[in-house]
C-alpha cells in the first residue's frame, strides 16, 4: 500500500482482514453467540484468495516459477478464481481442471479471467483419466515451465490459514471463541485454523461439516476410507470421494453431515434473513449449527464462529434460481419459491 496516497498498488493486496460479523435473525432461537467469518470480502470472493497468494509467493521465493510460467490446477472454481486472478496480476499463465458440477457462474467467471478452463466429468473415480485430479496431471505433464499447485496435499494450503485466516478469528474474537465450524473439502481452511487456535487454547472446538456422499466424517470416526460412502451430491467445495493430506484429521473434535437440500435452503435464508449474499457451502455451514443447536451442542457462554467461504453470486444459476431448486426437487409445502419479481409490459398501450 502506497501511505502517502491511500492507495492499492494492485487487487491482491486486499486479500484477508476480512470482516467478523454477528448473526443474528438466522439464529435467534439459537444458544450462545454466532459469527460469520464473511470470506466474501476478499478480492476474489472467497477463501481460496488466501491460498492462491500464499502458495505462489512462496513458490516465488523457492525460485520454482518465473513470469511467463503456467500455473495449474484441480478445483470445484473458488480456487480456480483465486489463482487466475493473481496469475493475472503477476504475470503468469493459468490452466484449470474444474469439475463439472461446478456452476456455470463459476465456470465463466474463471474464463473471463483469462485462464484456460477443463470441464471434468464430476461423478467419475480419482483415478479415472477424466477425472479432474488426472486431467491436471496429464497437462502438468504435457506443458513445460509448469507449476500443479495440488491443493488437496499441499500443506502449503494449511499454511496459508494458519497465518492469517487463524490469527484474524483469534485476534477478532479476542480469544473468546469456543466453537469454530467450517466446511471441510481440501480440509486446507479448517485445518489451518485449527493449528493456530488450539495453539492458543486446546479447549476450542473444531467442527467439520461434511456432505451426504462424502467419505471425511467416517474416515474421521473409523481411520478408513469406505468407498460405499460416495454417491453423488450437489453442494460444491464441500466432502470428498478421497482423503487429502490436507486434512489434519487430528485436529478435528466432531464432523457433522449436511443434505444437498438443507444446504440450499439455509443459504437462501441467511441472504433474506442477514443481507449477507453467501454461496451454497455457507448455507451448509450454518445448516450443521442448526442441527449441532437443536442438539445442545452449544450454551449460553459459547462463542461459536462459522466460516462462510464465498459469495453468493457463484450460484446464481444454482440455489438462487427457482427453476434449478424446482428442478432438484427443493421445492415443497415447507419450503415454497420466494420468487418477487413482476415484470410489466413495456409495450406502449394503442390509444
């Protein structure tokens, strides 16, 4: 930042410091205190920033990627954003594997960035050649001076929140937290913030959520991978059909499972309930507090923060569409559209 002006040399210097912010109408019946970490308030709109910056400056400081260099990556499209947009600023190609279950928000976001986009088949196994994780390897492979940013097992990923994400929740909270709860894909974000808060207080709870069809919370509870677990779902950056090293399961005290469904209409509620415009994997987040609260997982002294990982304009043509909830099946007698728009014709009435 330039002092004298006031000013930001470029956009990625706004990435983290982001805002700590009460709830409040979405948990009213709620006991305790509840935060949202408001993720959105990065540059790119989400989390992932962090890691982006992190991992590249510090492959710039190893020497292992110069401007001109491809950057590459496996990502559901919030990572994928992150990286095109400091690979923008920074001088340097950028490639992506992105599943097909990602959003078209998402997909045409990353090409308007000017990255190279792959769309995988979502629903295919680990090592199946279409499947994201190896389509970034074959071109990893295939293109010279390139730089598998491999986000699942890259302990850089923990890294990043470690030293910031972390740090912000602690100093925010003035070391009051007792909860945190965050969505758990790469496991990069909770597990970084883990680290760093149980560091300064054991006592802190750490909550993974986790989707229906995803194979974390057993593997947490059984210390093995259950391939009967994995069936498809719809809610992105969220749960996994493989264990990234990522994941420091260790650090993790209890992982709660979430639907498709309950995820969306939780997202749909914090917008109309909080103004807060939050994505899909943020309604899924709050919807495990809802379900950990009507259990009394919490009381009156906790302080609990909830991580909400991106923006709700990524899936405008996903939860925050009518046709696509009426589509899944969303829709019923408890949980009817909330369409309010009137469009009037703009036809000139004949005289």
């Amino acid at each position: 930042m330039d002092h004298s002006l006031n000013t930001y040399q470029n956009i990625i210097e706004l990435i983290g410091k982001t805002p700590l912010i009460k709830l409040n109408a979405s948990v009213v019946d709620y006991e305790g205190q509840f935060f949202a970490k408001f993720e959105a308030f990065n540059p790119g709109h989400s989390n992932k920033d962090r890691i982006a910056i992190h991992i590249i400056e510090e492959a710039e400081r190893r020497g292992i990627i110069k401007p001109g260099d491809t950057v590459i990556e496996t990502t559901s499209g919030n990572t994928g954003f992150s990286l095109a947009m400091v690979s923008l600023v920074k001088g340097y190609n950028c490639v992506l594997a992105v599943s097909s279950k990602s959003s078209k928000d998402k997909i045409n976001m990353l090409s308007s960035m000017g990255a190279q986009v792959h769309v995988c088949p979502a629903n295919v196994p680990t090592d199946d050649p279409r499947s994201y994780y190896e389509v970034a390897k074959r071109l990893h492979a295939e293109i010279k001076e390139s730089v598998y940013i491999n986000q699942y097992f890259n302990e850089l990923n923990v890294d990043a929140h470690f030293r910031s994400t972390g740090p912000e929740i602690w100093e925010q909270t003035k070391g009051k937290i007792t909860h945190l709860v965050a969505s758990s894909g790469t496991g990069g974000t909770i597990s970084g913030c883990a680290k760093y808060l149980k560091e300064q207080n054991p006592d802190i709870q750490i909550i993974g959520v986790d989707a229906y069809g995803s194979v974390l919370k057993k593997y947490h509870e059984t210390n093995e991978l259950d391939p009967d677990e994995i069936y498809p779902y719809r809610i992105e950056g969220l749960g996994k059909n493989l264990i990234p090293s990522a994941t420091h399961f260790d650090l993790i005290d209890h992982f709660e499972k979430v639907t498709d469904e309950d995820s969306a209409h939780r997202a749909r509620f914090i917008t109309r309930s909080e103004g807060m415009f939050v994505g899909y994997t943020s309604g899924a987040a709050l919807q495990a507090v809802h379900q950990l609260s009507s259990e009394k997982y919490f009381d009156k002294d906790s302080v609990v923060v909830v991580i909400f990982p991106d923006h709700g304009s990524r899936y405008m043509s996903k939860i925050y569409s009518e046709d696509w909830m009426a589509e899944q099946g969303f829709f019923d007698a408890d949980n009817e559209p909330h369409q309010t728009i009137e469009y009037i014709n703009d036809q000139s009435s004949k005289k």
